[in-house]
C-alpha cells in the first residue's frame, strides 16, 4: 500500500501546479498518488492478488470517509477531503475503473465506453477541479468533456500497447463497421483498417475538446490553468497522432520541448495581471 506522492509532477498537470499555493499542491500530490497505485495495482505483473489489493483499498475508503484510515495514504487523503470537500466517490469509482480493466471488461458502443471514461478520467478530473476550487454544474460538464478528450486520446495513442497487455478499449459496434473484432486487435489487426477505427474515436475525442473548450471560457482562467495545459498538451498530443495517418506501430508521444511549448501556450492565454 505504498504510493509516490511526486507522481503529479510526471503528469501534463505537473507545470501547472506550480503556480497553486502550497496546501493545494499538496491536496493534489495525494490524489494523484492514489491514482497512481491504484493504475500500479490494475497493470504492474509483480501484483499477485490485484482483485484482492483493490478490495483491501475500497475497505480503506470507506474507513477513511467514516474517520479512521489505516494507512498513512488514508489518512492524507482524509485530510485533503475534508480540506477540500472531496467526496468518496472520487475514489471509489476509480477504483470500479480499475476493478474493469482487471476482469478484462469490452464495451459494446460509445455510450458503453463513457462508463469507463468516466471512472478513470472524469472523476479524476471532477476530483482535480475540487482541489482547484471549482464546483458545480460546470465543473461536472469540464471533468466529462476534458476527461474523456484525454482518455480517448490515450486509448488511440495506447492501442498496441493495450493489446500487448490484453486489453482493448476500442468499442465493438465501431470495430464490427470496420470488419474487425477485439481478437482482431489483440492479434494486430491490418493496421490500414484499425486506422479508420482510431481515425473515427480521434474525432469523437475532438468533440469533447471543444466542449471543454468552451466551458473553460465560462471558468476564472487562473483556477483552471492546470485543465488548460491539460488539454492543450493532450490536444497537440492528438495532433501528432494524426499526422501519421492512425498508421503507428508504437505510442506516439510529445517530446519534452513539446509539452513545455503548450504549457507556455496555456500559460500566454491565462492572465495574471
């Protein structure tokens, strides 16, 4: 039940956080540690029991939650809820995403797969906009439109990677119209074809950008530069992605420089003035 609790500072949200105050940044550092063990437990091999680990951490949550964590995780996660009025569902949801990848569940359709999405990023996502001091309608609208443009931007980045590992993410009525199954995917499918199914989720994934896009306009932009720099940096992520055509054999990913120069491009639009 360890976690790394610097495990925020790897993530496109690392920059931004820099420029929280200190209690925030570490309200964060928790969450984000938890994320991280719990993404640990569902995919590292050395995990004998991960069913087992996830119900051990659903038990924590709720000890947490009714005031006597057990662990040191626990107990900073209890402070930083109560701190910042984060609810248990931010945990435990994530936990049902994780509890999905290790039984190997498929998805049948889009509307399917937001059930997913929503337990591995938006929730993460609503989770963050606590921390950030942003409630509300709009901040369950940005976590849904900018968690699931970043998750699917994943699962089109990830796609060999997660067949490699078993999993495929991919819904299945998309595949079918494409002639394809999940084994298809699993056995490498002709990667002309998987291009159109990738090409199609990419464009659903930009939907979703420009969703948050706009509801981003409505928030006070110093609260949410940490979900600009996110997005933007995912974006551009997309970006590149597409300039392959969908036809990769490997995760495509920024470089270091690249991320910085959509940081600084979020940062150019927040003013602090």
């Amino acid at each position: 039940m360890n976690a790394d609790k610097n495990s925020y500072k790897k993530s496109s949200f690392g920059p931004a956080f820099l420029f929280l105050c200190k209690q925030r940044r570490q309200a964060l550092a928790v969450y984000y540690a938890f994320c991280r063990l719990m993404d640990d437990i569902a995919d590292e091999p050395d995990v004998a029991d991960r069913q087992g680990e996830l119900t051990l951490w659903r038990e924590e949550i709720y000890r947490v939650f009714e005031g006597c964590p057990q662990t040191p995780l626990g107990k900073e996660i209890r402070c930083a809820a109560e701190q910042y009025g984060m609810t248990q569902d931010r945990f435990l949801l994530l936990i049902e995403g994780m509890e999905a990848d290790v039984q190997g569940r498929t998805y049948e359709n889009f509307e399917a797969l937001e059930w997913y999405l929503w337990r591995v990023a938006g929730i993460v996502g609503l989770a963050t906009l606590d921390v950030l001091g942003v409630k509300g309608p709009q901040a369950q609208s940005l976590a849904r439109a900018e968690g699931f443009a970043v998750q699917l931007t994943n699962i089109v980045r990830d796609v060999h990677e997660d067949a490699s590992a078993g999993r495929v993410y991919l819904p299945e009525d998309l595949l079918a119209k494409y002639g394809l199954t999940r084994k298809d995917v699993l056995r490498g499918a002709d990667p002309r074809v998987l291009a159109g199914v990738l090409a199609e989720t990419a464009q659903r994934a930009k939907q979703h950008y420009q969703r948050a896009a706009e509801i981003l306009q409505t928030l006070p932009r110093r609260k949410v530069l940490a979900c600009r720099m996110m997005a933007s940096v995912y974006y551009a992520n997309l970006a590149k992605i597409e300039k392959t055509d969908f036809l990769f054999d490997k995760a495509v990913k920024l470089s270091k420089t690249e991320k910085i120069l959509q940081c600084i491009y979020a940062l150019r639009k927040t003013d602090f003035m």
